[in-house]
RNA sequence: GCCCCGGUGGCGGAACUGGCAGACGCGGCAGACUCAAAAUCUGUUGGUGGCAACAUCGUGGGGGUUCGAGUCCCUCCCGGGGCACCA
C-alpha cells in the first residue's frame, strides 16, 4: 500500500459525492430536518482562511446531522453586490457583472476543492436578475404594507463612496468602508419601517436561545429601549409648549434649565431674529467631528431668554438654552436639567451658574447634610425635596410623577428608541434597482410587477464619480406607469444588506418564480444553525430579523425569527512581519534562523509583530490555495478544528498545520498500510478479550459518546483531543486475546467519528477496510451504554485537603470499606499515624479526605 | 465613563454540577533507525530540592467561604470586545 495521495484521493471522493448527489436536499416529511447555514461569502476574487474556519465548522455540523439521521439544507451562494466591483471597474476597466462573476467562478473552485457537503444545485448570487426580480417584488410588496417610505432626513453621506450609509455603517463619525469622515446632508432618501418592531425586536432577544449572550446584549443596546416621559413645559409668552423627553421624572423638582437642540424648531424659529443665537448655532453645526473630540467637548449653551413653567409648580419658572449636547435625532430634541442627579446637567450647570437642588436622598444621607459637589448622584434613594413625592422611591417616584403628569395633561409615559429607521437606498450601480418611477404629475409610484425585473443596464462607465445610473442617457426615462407620461426611474440601489437579509429563505426554493415557496420555507425555516462573525452582530443579524418579520406581515414567510442557533466563530491570526525599511513582509518571505527571523531575499533582520487578524494590508495571510495544493483539505479542515475552541481566534502557524499533517498520514498507516479490515460482524467477537483490549473496547465506545456529546455543543477542539487519544489507544494494543478484534473495530468507528472533520480521507480509508458503501451515506456509529460505565476508578486520598496517595476501587464501593484501605493505604498511615481523626470527607467515587 | 468576555506550563488549550490541575496537540530535550538528512519510532518534559520513593511551590495580585477552590464571594491589576453627549 502506498503512501497516502491526498491529491488523487480528494478529487476521487469530491467526484463521488457530485456524481452521487449526496447532498441533494428535497423536502422530506419523514425525516427530522436541519438546516446548517454559513454566512455567505462576498466574492472579493480568492477565499482566505476566515471562510476556511467558517465552512470548515459549518460542514462539520451538517455532515454530523446527516449521519444522526437528520434530512440536512445546507446551501452557498454570493453576496455579490457592493461597491468593490465598481472600484475594480473604474481601477481596471472591468464590467462589474464580469468582474463578480469571474471572482464567483475562482471562489467557487476554491470552496469545492475543500470537500464542502454543498448542495450546490441552490446555489444563488445577489446581482442576478433571479434573485434580485425577487427583492424588488419584496419592496413592492413592504410598500402597499406601509412598511416602506420616503423620507427627507439628516442622512450620514460618505464623501469618498459618494452614497448615503445607514446609522448602523457609521462608526466613530467614518464611514464603514471609506473609512473618510461622514457629513450630514439632508437629503431624500428610501427608509424601513425597523423602528416599527423595535419593541418586539428587543423583547423576542429572550427566547432566542441558542444565540450567544453577547451578540443579544449588543442587540439589546443597540436597539435602546428606553421607559420615560414625554412633559409639556409651557413657555411664557407663546402659545405652544416645548415638549421634552426624560427617563427621570421623578426629579422633575430638581429642574433648573431647559435645553433644547441647535436644530430644533424653536431654536430655528429665534435664530431668524437672533443673529447672535445663528452663530452659535451654526458653530454647533460644525461642532466636533470624530471621536476624540467629541469626549472632550465643552458643554456650551445659548440662552434664549424664554421661560418655561414648571409642571408641577405653577410660580416657578426655569431659563430654556439651546445646547450643544442635546440631539435632535433623539427624543424630542429637547431636555429639562436635573443638574443634582445627572453629570451632564450639572457641569452645564455649573458653567452657567444654575440652581443645583438634589431631590433624590441617598439611603443613608442626611436630609440637611447632603450637598452636591462635583459630581451627580444617579442612585437609587428617596424623594424629597419633591412636594408629592416625598418619601417615594424612585420606581415609586416615577410612577406617581407620571400619573400626575397624565392626570394633568402635561404630559404621558413614552417608550423611546436608539435604534432608527433603516436607510436603505445607495447612490450606487451595483445594486439591487429600487422598482419606483417619479412622476412630476404622480408623484411616486411603483413599478407594475408584471414589468420586473427592473434590469441594471450594461452600458455604464465609472471614470467620473457618482451614480452611473444617475448620468446614463436612456435607462432612466421611461413612461409613468400610472399616466404615461415621460417619467424617471428611481435610480437609487438598495443597501446590499437587503441583499443578505432574505438570502436564507429564498435558498429553500431557489428558482421559484415567487420570492419564496410556502410549503419549502415552512419546511426548512428557520435556519437552525447559523455560522459566521461576530462582525455582524448587528447590522445583518438585525437587519435580517426585521425583514423576516415583514416578510411574515406580507405574507410571504409564517415565522419571526430566521434564526433559531446562531454560532459566531472567531478570527483567525497570524504574526506580522517587517522589513527593516518598515514595508510588511508575506509570511513566506521570511524565515527562521534559530531565534532570528530574517527576511529571505536580503538576509536582513525582521521585526515580529504580534497576533493579529489576517488582513492583506499587512500581509499577515496565508492562502487557502496554497495549504490546501500542499497539505490537502483534510489537513486544513483539521487545523482548524484542532487546538483553538471555535468561538475565539485561531492562531495560525507552520507548525500547527504540519501537526495535522502528521495526524493524516499517521491514519493512513495505521489503517491502509495495516491493511485492517472493518468494521468486524459482532457475531466474531471473541468470547474473551485481555485486560488491554478490553480496556481498549470501552475507550472506543467512550469515545463515541463523548464525541458526540461535544459535536453537540461545538467543542471541536475537545473532539479532535479525543479522537486522538482513541488513535493513540489503539495504535498501543499488543497482540493479546481479542486485540486484532477490538483494533479492527476502533479503527472503523475512529474513521465514521473523523468523517465530518476530514470527510476525504475518511472516505478513502472506509472503502479500503473494505465496506461497499461510501461514509456520506452511512448512519453514525451506536455505542453500548454497559460499556462507557466505568468498573473502577481512582479515588484521591487527602490529609487535610492535600492529596497524598490514589486508590484503586471498585465503582460504588461502601464508604467503610474506602475509608478502610484510605486508612491502611502505606503512604496515609505514617501521616495519621496515632493522631485523632476528626473527621473523613467521601465523595462517592472521587475522593476521600482525611481530616485530622 | 458604562456594559460584556477573558487571564491556567515555553505556546494553543483540557479540567461535566467545587473533588487527582496541565487531557490532546505544538515546541524542547535524550535516544533508535540512517553514510547523513528528512520522515518515522521510543522515552522524557510546570518550577524548585532530592540518586530515589518523595517533599515543596504553583491556575493575574490580595483577602474570604469550605474538609477541599482554576471553579463560589469581595477587591484590585492586565488584555480583548461593545456602547458612549441617547436625556
């Protein structure tokens, strides 16, 4: 038998089970079904090793369910929208269309080269027509649902990207992509109704389970749901009041300012006659960008001169500001001050000498003692100070202010979000188009559907900035479809996370004329084990759990939560390297001299950066291609698996591949170069098995509970331990009664519990041991439960919590015979020698502690 | 600043509900095979002391609960992530 050819025998098995269609999925009522979904790649031109980890776990899953009997999905596709193909369009002179679907065709060898169970007849791409004919009949759809509109808002413009980004793609003032400083421009843009299901979107965080707590906790934040009360405060001298926002109402009597935003109406409405307050508010405008700044900006205020009358106290009056720290975008673009229990408040106070009055009474102050300095008190305690609220604690507090305010008509209870509308319209080409026409006569109206798809047209260039679509001489004139007169089309694209927010369910019947087939997602939906980064967290994972409740509002979907397991797997790093000239070097262009790292072509000393993810900038990456051209799938799939939990980042290195490596072809020798057959019928098990092939029996049935035990929870690492420590269990077996029995047996359950990490060589060494059908196709493997018990164990003996010796015993022995042989055990004795033994601990099974 | 999650040998990491810390792998060391190397195999590998059986220290620091703490409680330090004029 010869060395093990992982090239041949990869491209055999991948072959095989194409040819076979073993992972064909068809709705089946009669089996238990599982529907395992990666996150899809965005086809950037090459996989790297982040998909490998990614499909890596998600095949583990989907080939283990297979083989417990589930009927599995588990489908691919491209999330092949997005601005990079018109970078590389105006870069390169490339079409984006031939761009994206080159990439899709080089990634696309690259995943099947790794032995993905795919099934790759669902396989789908965001920029067909095919697809995306649906998203436009989805639109069309949230429209008559009023679950759309248009809208003129302050809209974050990226002014390198040249679009519009959600709130959502705007981090510390940048844009996502761009990384340029975002402006606010008011503009008309297209927006979903997600702040309609904020409430629910937060409540239902609950019940999903099988999501990991963080990426609910950021959800939960970012949602930002918050109790309080609207309050009128009437203003001296005007007929309509300024209606503020507060979650503190029980310290409504500590009030001593108001403050609204620099674009609130009011505000707007006296800079017109206040040349002084326009400059102040227009210096606001510029205000601090970005991150720094904002931290340390000044609290600064403006004051109007109005008054506002207190709810609660008819004579008492407090100064209104215009403030620099308060956001139109949130709440009512208006605050009332509480300087004594919230910091803000107070340092504006200070800074403007205002009344600083605490109202909440810590539980062990002193009423007449207790003063405000330098900072606020934001906790729990008692009303005083407050007329009728004195002596109410704070929950008590807010609730009777609230009551009062209701009973009085000033104001109402009010839940408030953080989470905004989703701005879904890009001024980009390569993208979904928006199926409406503008009409000077009608207005908005929808495109008839009988006309979708709304086609992106070929003939576009790039080599000015902006929207092609916007500059293109016929595309977008075209008749109104409501009264035929010349109109245009909409040439805004949606946001490629529409793209990936239906993505799922639309693989459960792909090329249906509909957007989804009823009884096909109501077979596979929901999606019970999602995989991918945490990354998206919130944006795609949020995004995808709004659309899914709309899509059950219009009909199209019977369920709320797409999904029902969510894994996020972690990063995978890579040392940086550089030059002394300070230009970053590729992995390979360095080696290792001992404890020097030089750099190959010049000899010269290099610098070692710390792990960090992988990322072309600082060509810390390793290609998929090329480990996979030089160790094989198997191998990789197995790195990845090994060491490193899934949840947290994966170290890559030399030395870690080269060690799964070894596993293969260790395998491969024990097996094929052995020539051991199996696995063997029952029926020739020997009547007698030696202590060691015994031994080696409940090791193999051990193993198959615990393997499955962790496939179960996603402990791949501690799987793969354990694999290997079957490996090593058998390889040990001599020659003794039974051994060639149990060996032939453990092999042969060894390659079934390998299979869905290494499914190639697994194949390879299940057909060499002589079975006639292929692993894909074959159940996972039963233990006997009378054989994962243990007969004996080792108990620890401790003197006063210290171990000092170990016991063989039978399982369940009595507490007097362990305390016995614990006793007489010859390194216990001396240490207790005659002293009085105060007490003695037995754990049943464990331990024995000897207390003296 | 607030909220999460981490911190265990030279390294990645095991340790189910408090019960033999360091499974498994990587790396190291010694040896076998070889003209030699690679590959492979055998042994060994937390620190300190000892020829040894063994002793002793040891899970970021300090304190506590317990017969017994990597695991529970308090407190501090360090690393990573999220949120941040959100009223």
């Amino acid at each position: 038998m010869a060395r093990y050819n992982f090239k041949t025998t990869e491209t055999k098995w991948q072959r095989f089970w194409e040819e076979r269609g073993c992972f064909a999925a068809t709705e089946d009522r009669s089996r238990p079904k599982y529907y395992v979904l990666e996150m899809f790649p965005y086809p950037s031109g090459r996989i790297h090793m982040g998909h490998v980890r990614n499909y890596t776990l998600g095949d583990v899953v989907a080939r283990y369910k297979r083989a417990r009997g589930f009927n599995v999905l588990h489908p691919m596709g491209w999330d092949a929208f997005g601005l990079p193909a018109e970078n590389a369009a105006r870069d390169s002179k490339v079409h984006p269309t031939k761009w994206t679907y080159d990439n899709i065709a080089t990634m696309r060898t690259e995943l099947k080269s790794m032995g993905l169970s795919l099934d790759w007849a669902r396989e789908i791409a965001t920029c067909h027509p095919g697809y995306y004919r649906h998203q436009q009949k989805l639109f069309l759809d949230f429209l008559k649902a009023g679950l759309v509109y248009r809208g003129e808002a302050f809209v974050n413009w990226d002014p390198v990207d040249h679009t519009v980004l959600a709130n959502e793609q705007v981090i510390d003032g940048r844009g996502w992509r761009s990384g340029a400083v975002v402006e606010k421009k008011k503009l008309s843009q297209w927006f979903l109704k997600i702040t309609d299901a904020a409430d629910d979107l937060a409540a239902a965080l609950d019940t999903l389970e099988r999501w990991p707590e963080k990426v609910r906790l950021m959800q939960e934040n970012w949602i930002g749901r918050s109790e309080g009360a609207r309050v009128n405060f009437r203003i001296q001298g005007r007929s309509d009041p300024i209606e503020i926002f507060t979650t503190r109402h029980d310290t409504l009597f500590g009030a001593s300012f108001l403050a609204i935003a620099p674009n609130h109406p009011v505000a707007l409405e006296l800079a017109k006659t206040d040349p002084k307050l326009k400059a102040f508010a227009a210096e606001c405008a510029r205000g601090p960008v970005g991150e720094a700044a904002l931290e340390t900006a000044e609290k600064m205020g403006y004051d109007t001169g109005l008054k506002a009358i207190h709810p609660f106290v008819a004579n008492k009056t407090v100064p209104v500001y215009v403030a620099n720290f308060v956001l139109m975008e949130y709440g009512t673009g208006a605050i009332f001050g509480c300087p004594a229990h919230d910091q803000r408040d107070l340092d504006f106070a200070r800074k403007y000498t205002l009344p600083v009055l605490p109202v909440i009474l810590p539980k062990s102050a002193d009423p007449k003692t207790f003063q405000i300095a330098d900072e606020a008190y934001v906790g729990d305690g008692v009303a005083y100070n407050s007329d009728f609220l004195d002596g109410l604690e704070v929950d008590a507090a807010k609730s009777a202010a609230a009551d009062r305010l209701e009973r009085d008509g000033a104001g109402t209870r009010e839940i408030m979000y953080r989470l905004r509308d989703w701005l879904v319209s890009r001024q980009r080409y390569w993208g979904c188009p928006i199926p409406v026409v503008h009409c000077d006569v009608c207005g908005i109206v929808p495109v008839p559907e009988t006309d979708l798809p709304i086609v992106l047209p070929d003939d576009v260039t790039f080599d000015v900035p902006g929207n092609p679509l916007d500059r293109h001489p016929t595309w977008r004139h075209v008749a109104c479809p409501s009264c035929q007169k010349p109109a245009r089309r909409e040439t805004d694209t949606f946001d490629t996370f529409v793209d990936s927010s239906w993505y799922f369910a639309r693989y459960c019947s792909p090329r249906s004329d509909k957007p989804v087939e009823r009884d096909a997602v109501d077979y596979w939906m929901p999606v019970d084990q999602y995989i991918g980064g945490v990354e998206h967290a919130i944006l795609h994972l949020l995004y995808s759990r709004f659309f899914t409740r709309a899509m059950r509002h219009t009909g199209h979907l019977g369920l709320d939560e797409p999904f029902a397991g969510l894994f996020t797997q972690g990063m995978v790093c890579h040392e940086s390297y550089r030059a002394e000239d300070g230009k970053w070097l590729y992995p390979e262009e360095i080696e290792r001299r001992g404890d020097d790292v030089i750099q190959t072509a010049t000899g010269r000393p290099v610098a070692v950066g710390r792990r960090e993810v992988m990322s072309k900038s600082k060509k810390n990456v390793v290609a998929p291609s090329k480990i996979i051209g030089t160790y094989g799938a198997d191998t990789a799939r197995l790195f990845m698996l090994s060491d490193s939990p899934p949840d947290r980042d994966l170290d890559w290195s030399e030395a870690g591949i080269e060690g799964a490596w070894r596993y293969v072809n260790r395998l491969w020798r024990l097996i094929a170069e052995a020539e051991v057959k199996g696995p063997p019928s029952p029926q020739s098990r020997p009547a007698s098995l030696s202590p060691a092939a015994d031994a080696a029996l409940r090791t193999v049935h051990k193993t198959i509970h615990w393997v499955s035990w962790d496939l179960d929870r996603f402990h791949f690492n501690k799987a793969v331990a354990r694999l290997r420590e079957l490996t090593n269990a058998l390889e040990e077996l001599k020659d003794d009664d039974g051994s060639a029995w149990v060996k032939a047996e453990g092999l042969a359950r060894l390659v079934q519990l390998i299979g869905p990490m290494m499914p190639h060589v697994a194949e390879e060494l299940w057909q060499v041991m002589g079975n006639t059908t292929s692993l894909a196709e074959t159940p996972w493997p039963a233990y006997d439960p009378a054989l994962i018990d243990e007969q004996r164990v080792t108990l620890a003996i401790q003197v006063n919590g210290k171990l000092r010796a170990t016991l063989d015993m039978p399982v369940d022995s009595d507490r007097e015979s362990i305390e016995t042989e614990a006793l007489a055990h010859p390194n216990i004795a001396p240490l207790v020698g005659g002293k009085p033994v105060r007490k003695i601990v037995v754990v049943p099974n464990r331990v024995v502690n000897v207390v003296l």
